[in-house]
C-alpha cells in the first residue's frame, strides 16, 4: 500500500481550484444534456454526441477521483500546478466544444459535431496524453503500478482521436465512441473503485 506523503496545505490549495474548473465541466455537460431533454426537437440529436457527453462526464468524475493521488507529490513547484491546472482545463475545453453556447448555423447536433471534430478529437488525443503526465508526476512506482496496460490503452485512444479528427465514416465515430466509454468505465471499475 503506498504510502500518502502530506504537503496538505499545497494539496487543498491545488485541489480546491482544479475543483473549480471541473465544476464548472460537470456544470456545462449536465446543461447540454438538460437542454436536449428540454427542447428534443432542437434538433435531431445524435447518439455519437450524446455518447462522448456521457463519457466525458463520467471521465471528469473520475478525473476528480483520482486526483486525491495529488497528495503523493511531497513538493509542489509551479511547473507541476500549472500542469494540473492544464489538465483541468482542457477538459473543460473539450466539454465547451462538445456543448457550446450556441450551435449557431448548424441544423442539428450531428452538423455541429462534425464542423468541429477536429477540435473535439484533437483535445481528446491531449487529454488522453496529459493523463500520462499526470500518472508520471505521482512518481514512478504509481505509473508501474498500472501495468503495461495502462500507456497502451492511453496510446491506442489517443491515436484513435487523432484519426478521428479526419475520418468522417459515422460508423467509426460510433464504434470509437464505444470503445473509449467502455474502456472507460472498466478502468474505474478495475483500478478506481476504491481510493485508498
């Protein structure tokens, strides 16, 4: 078991503003999917859209989950924080451009999401990367004990999303869709169902 090495104040202080920022992620996919249920007709939504909302907000949970591992970090520099912050936001970028303010001159969900799949998929590929920096920077030991698994599947959904940002066959982008929410979902289960 290893051991949570305290730095509680740097710990708190990083902790509570990566908060906000998740909040503020969680807030803008619930509003999203509020919305689509509100006015169905607003319009023709579509089920690789409503999938990546449903994966992004379970991966934010589970990003603030496995942030408690954050207290491993014995010294906290800038360059770590801004990193972590980094991370945070880039969720919340990926959830603006999944959900934005206004669909704007799009017909429908699926029209949007295709104009910007690029930004969508190329932020995921990032997310997936940071992630890895993320392990990393909680030492060594803590990324070994994922196993050879762990950068392997990080790798594959990143190369994935960046294939994503060019392929526009639906079948792949539903297909890919469902892969990365069960691998998703199986890694909570597997590796995070328990903080320890």
């Amino acid at each position: 078991m290893e051991t949570i090495v305290p730095n509680a104040g740097a710990f708190l202080h990083v902790r509570v503003f990566i908060g906000i920022i998740t909040g503020l992620c969680v807030a803008r996919l619930l509003n999203g999917l509020a919305n689509m249920v509100q006015t169905p007709r607003r319009e023709h939504l579509y089920s690789v859209h409503i999938g990546w909302a449903l994966f992004l907000l379970l991966a934010v949970m589970h990003f603030w989950w496995f942030e408690i591992g954050l207290a491993r970090i014995e010294r906290w520099t800038f360059g770590l924080y801004f990193l972590v912050v980094a991370y945070a936001s880039c969720f919340f970028f990926t959830c603006a451009i999944l959900f934005p303010d206004k669909v704007g001159e799009n017909a429908s969900y699926r029209d949007y999401f295709h104009t910007r799949q690029k930004w969508f998929y190329g932020l995921l590929a990032t997310l997936f990367c940071i992630d890895m920096l993320d392990t990393a920077m909680k030492g060594a030991e803590h990324f070994r004990s994922f196993g050879a698994f762990y950068p392997l599947r990080q790798t594959v959904l990143a190369a994935l999303s960046i294939a994503a940002m060019w392929i526009r066959a639906p079948r792949f982008h539903i297909a890919f869709m469902m892969v990365a929410l069960a691998a998703e979902v199986f890694w909570i289960l597997d590796q995070f169902a328990v903080l320890d």
